[in-house]
C-alpha cells in the first residue's frame, strides 16, 4: 500500500448504498451473500441468494440500520466488515460451535470481504481496528468475533470471511471458548 494512499472507513448507510453494491460485484460478494448468511436460516439463504439477498440487505441499510464499515482506498470502495450486536444474527444462536459463551452482550464481527486487488495489504486488521471503535461510540463494551484458525499457510478468500484469528490476536483479542479445532471465539473488552 503506497504512503500517498489515502484509506477511510464508514458506516454502511443508505447515501453509500452505491459503493457497496459496486464492491460486492453481481455475485453479491460470494455466492450471492450480500452479507445476509448470518441473518438467515441455511434454507431462507438458498431461497433468497443473488437478487432477493441484495433486497434484503438495501432494506436493512434504508431503514437507517448500519450493518457494517465499508472501507475506501482513493475513494474506491475495497473492503468491508459487518458489526452489529449479536443478537441481529440469529444464526449464531443456532450454531453449536459459535453459541453464546455467557450473558455478557457484545457486538459481533461476522464477515469480512476485501476486494481481491486489495488482499494480503493489511486491511481486514485495519477494518477490525475501526470496527472496535465503532462499537465504543455506539456504548458497547464487548467485540468478538469467529475467526478460522487456517489449516495451511494460505487461505481463498472466500474461507477466510469471518477473519484469521491472527488479525484479532494483533489486535489484542483474546480466547473466551473454543468449541471447534479451528474456529475459536475471541473477545475484545473496551476499557
């Protein structure tokens, strides 16, 4: 990333509605997402992938809901991470490995996507860092996130949408369960 590059983060709103659109691509990120898998049952997902997804989530971001960050580079649109409370993510609820640990309430990092020319450069820590003091200025007290320990040096893209459990160590997560070999839960607590 060069040092004349100019990098800002905010909030997904109805006015960046376009940028986020143009980031996701027709594929609405990855197999037609649109950052909606965490929101849905796995059969309301396969119902709704592509076009009804896309609805889905410009219907959250009209109704004044800012579901995530959405990072720019020059003023291009090159990254994006959702954060909202836990309990606007149902499927975590259903989840065995990703149930809640306690009662505490926390906001949860779900999903990350970095358009691909961008990968590798240190954003997803960028998008993380911002996304704590996102959830400070909203009153929250607790980020966790799910990231994936990988198996291999390298991971695609598309396995790696809910972080790298290096990036949350970097930036002082820790370790609250661990319910899966690769998939721990990792909490941040705002002093």
């Amino acid at each position: 990333m060069s040092k004349d590059a100019q990098f800002t983060i905010y909030p997904l709103t109805a006015d960046r509605w376009d940028d986020f659109e143009r980031l996701f691509g027709e594929n609405g990120a990855c197999g037609g997402c649109w950052c909606m898998w965490w929101r849905q049952t796995g059969s309301q997902f396969e119902h709704m992938k592509y076009e009804q997804n896309k609805q889905a989530m410009h219907s959250l971001v009209e109704s004044n809901r800012r579901p995530g960050l959405i990072a720019y580079m020059n003023g291009d649109p090159v990254g994006w991470c959702a954060v909202e409370p836990r309990e606007n993510y149902p499927r975590l609820s259903r989840s065995r490995t990703l149930k809640k640990v306690d009662d505490v309430p926390v906001w949860s990092v779900v999903c990350f996507y970095i358009h691909k020319a961008w990968r590798k450069q240190g954003l997803m820590t960028r998008l993380l860092r911002q996304a704590i003091g996102y959830v400070h200025e909203q009153g929250g007290q607790v980020v966790e996130g799910y990231p994936i320990i990988p198996k291999k040096d390298s991971v695609p893209g598309m396995y790696a949408f809910t972080g790298l459990v290096s990036a949350f160590r970097e930036l002082g997560f820790v370790e609250v369960a661990r319910r899966s070999e690769y998939r721990p839960i990792m909490r941040y607590t705002i002093s």
